[in-house]
C-alpha cells in the first residue's frame, strides 16, 4: 500500500514546509501535496510527529564503519555491516571507498559492489577508489607501496564496475591526461586528491575531465601567495565540486568557510572519510597491518598523519551548522542534493520531489536521526 507521510516539516526546493504530505509508491516520490488532500485518505499515514523529513545523505567517502574497514575485508557481507552502521546517522546512499591497494584487493572490492548492487543492497551507489594512482609525497596515511602509474590495465580494471557510480582520486600530475580522459571516457568520475601537483598541472587534470577534489585542503597542495596549488585551482575554478571533511580537525573552520565563500553555492558537499569505529563500540581497527585507535573522536597513525576519520552523517551536518554558520536547510543539501548532482545522480536522488527515489531520512527537534527510508523502505 502507498504511504503518506504527514505532520512533517519537509525540506522542498523551497524550504521546509509544514503544510504537505509526502506520497510515497514503492521506491518512489509520487507527490508532494496540501496536508488535507483527501487522497492521503487512501494511503497508509506515517505521523512525522513534527519532525524534520529530509532527502537521505549520500557519503562519497566511506572507506568503513560497523567495526569493518572494506580494505581489509572487501565483500558484500562487509558492505552490508558498513551500509547498517551508517544508516543510523541518516546516510541513505554511499560509496564504498578502497584506499590504495593491490590489483587483486581491487578487483575483489569491485566484484563485491556488483554483487552488492545486483541484490539490491540498500544504500550502495557504486564505489570510491582512492587510489593507486596517488602523490608519495602527499601520501597520508595511505601506502606508498601500493602506488602505480596508470596504463591499458589499469584503467580496464579501475572502470570494470559496470552497475553503479565509479568515483576515481588521483594525482593529475602522476596520471597522464589522456588516461584521464580515457578514464572519463569509460564513465568514471574524476577526482583531484592526495596530490602535490602545481596549479598548472591540476588545470591541466580539470581541463582533461577531473570533475571535482578529494577532501579539500588534505593530503594537497596549499594556497600560497606565488604558488596557488591544487587549493587555488579548486576555489578558482566554477565548475568543479569540493568535497569537505567538517570535523574540526581535518580543516580549520575558517579555511571551510572560504571554500563556502569561493565556489558557487552546490559545489561544496559534506563526506565523512569515515573509518570502522562509526557505528562500532571498538575504536580500534588494522590498516595495512597497524593498528590504529580513535581518540576523542580523532583517527591517526603512529606517524601522526590523519588516518580518516570516526565522523558520521549527522555529526558533520550539525558541525556545518555550528562552524560554518549555516542552516539545516544549506547543511541537508551539502549531505544529500549537492553530491547527487557531482555523482550524476541529480535527477534521481537528493531531493524530495515527484520522480525521485524515496531515501529520506526523519530527524528530531535536537537533529537526531529517528528514522530512514531507503526505497520507501525503513527496513
């Protein structure tokens, strides 16, 4: 039977509205109409109670969570425990994201999403690599010995997904444009990160069909005054999406804001690099052998080095509101429109409208999560 969700404050292309009712057959939004059209009569009512209904969020940037980190164990019952552990903090869609790994690492991760999607696995939109094709020299956390320079193989293999989004970080200055653009060819999209490439070359990467950048600010060249870096390249250019890591840690929230402030307004959108302690009682996790423990909230190596992070969903929608000085309405879009739009999924999903696919996500008075749809499905 449809549901009607009623006695909700619903973020439309407007603003939020307290005078609709939300239509919801199947998968889909089939309307939005008056709270006192007699066709909600016919529906199964859900009573919202007041709370805010917003479009699900869509993390790009989800390398684990449920105590599970997809590099070490990239199969579908990882994805499975990874999709659960997020969806409690309203992320209704997301990417599975493999660091830098070996070839048959990635192959296995590739296999596991297909699969993942074929069933039908809420919440899986295709998957993220990060990786190989990476700067040494701003190499993060990842390992340095598991990068590789890009050639016929590689990028058959980084594109073999064939059912859902294919998300590519790379350095542009260690891959050739014309495997850029190969890449992009072959339906990828492009993102700039752990990069130490100079303003040109990163112009050269957008020019060759890079669509966006990789947590903006980290593991990149800086802003400096002679020298713009891949910073200056992103905040310069219209067109490209930027990625954003708002934990208070990653970036300064000054720094967030003049990114805010620089690129027109959608082209900035929340990710959380969340690593398996999100959704998990056990801060500890092994990367490439190490064990790695968040404290206070903060994920790091022995080196020191950023190490992903323990942030979810919400959290990272609240802090937008809070360090960045935005609204719900602005902080919901950047976890949910504006990365449907960079993952070209803007005419399907990210809004609540007629037409799009019913992931929402039902939050309380204090911005909890109480509720998520994904499909129309709570389940």
């Amino acid at each position: 039977m449809a549901t009607a969700f009623v006695n909700g404050r619903v973020l439309t292309d407007q603003g939020f509205r307290d005078d609709l009712a939300v239509l919801v057959e199947g998968h889909t939004i089939a309307d939005l109409i008056s709270r006192d059209d007699k066709r909600i009569d016919a529906r199964n009512r859900h009573d919202l109670a007041g709370a805010y209904l917003l479009p699900g969020f869509i993390d790009c940037q989800v390398n684990g969570g449920g105590g599970v980190l997809f590099n070490n164990d990239p199969d579908i019952e990882a994805l499975r425990r990874i999709g659960q552990a997020h969806r409690r903090f309203g992320t209704t869609g997301y990417l599975p994201t493999l660091i830098s790994d070996d070839a048959a690492v990635m192959r296995r991760a590739i296999a596991a999403v297909r699969e993942a999607i074929e069933q039908r696995m809420p919440g899986v939109l295709g998957i993220h690599l990060e990786g190989p094709y990476l700067a040494p020299a701003r190499k993060g956390t990842h390992d340095a010995g598991k990068f590789r320079t890009t050639d016929a193989q590689e990028i058959e293999l980084a594109t073999s997904l064939d059912n859902g989004c294919t998300l590519i970080t790379l350095a542009p200055e260690q891959v050739p444009a014309t495997d850029i653009r190969a890449l992009v060819a072959r339906g990828a999209i492009v993102a700039a990160g752990h990069t130490a490439g100079t303003y040109e070359q990163i112009r050269a990467g957008l020019d060759a069909g890079v669509r966006g950048f990789t947590h903006l600010y980290n593991a990149m060249s800086a802003l400096q005054g002679r020298e713009p870096g891949a910073v200056g390249a992103a905040l310069e250019d219209r067109d490209s999406w930027c990625g954003i890591i708002v934990d208070g840690v990653h970036v300064h929230p000054a720094s967030l804001r003049v990114a805010l402030a620089a690129k027109p307004r959608g082209k900035v959108f929340l990710v959380t690099d969340a690593m398996p302690p999100v959704g998990a009682d056990d801060p500890s996790y092994a990367l490439y052998g190490e064990i790695i423990t968040a404290r206070d909230g903060v994920v790091r190596n022995a080196a020191g080095a950023l190490a992903g992070s323990a942030l979810d969903m919400i959290t990272a929608v609240r802090n937008a509101m809070s360090m960045l000085g935005i609204s719900l309405e602005e902080a919901a879009r950047m976890a949910s429109t504006y990365p449907a739009a960079f993952l070209g999924l803007g005419r399907t999903h990210g809004r609540i409208a007629a037409g799009y696919r019913a992931d929402l996500v039902a939050l309380d008075a204090g911005l909890d999560v109480v509720a998520t749809w994904i499909g129309g499905s709570s389940e």
